[in-house]
C-alpha cells in the first residue's frame, strides 16, 4: 500500500470547494434576511405610530391657567 503525500494544492483546492459552496449559499440567505428585516422594521413602525396615536387621543390633558 503506497501513501500518498497530501500537497498544499490538494488542501486549497479541497478548501476552494468549501469555501465556495458555502459563499453561494451565504449570499442566498443574506439576501432572505435582509427581505425579512426590512419588512420587519416597517411592521414595527407601523404598529408603533398606531398605538402612539391613539394612546395620544386617550390622554388628553387640559391646562387651566387663572390669573389672580
């Protein structure tokens, strides 16, 4: 049984694969997370404005001011 020597072009070709199958699939979900964050973001400011506006309508304070 003869061994074979591992060479540094054997590793950073081995390495090359990986590295670029994982960038595909990076970039994918780079892509999805940025969709949902945005889309997140809004939905909070939108919930954010309504419930300001009607506690706003609720809580209504009047200021009598007298002079003496």
């Amino acid at each position: 049984m003869a061994q074979q020597r591992i060479t540094r072009e054997d590793l950073e070709a081995k390495f090359g694969e990986i590295q670029g199958g994982l960038q595909g699939k990076l970039n994918d979900k780079k892509q999805t997370l940025m969709t949902v964050a945005t889309v997140g973001g809004i939905v909070l400011l939108l919930i954010f404005f309504l419930l300001g506006k009607r506690s706003g309508k609720k809580k209504t304070t009047f200021v009598e001011i007298r002079r003496v």
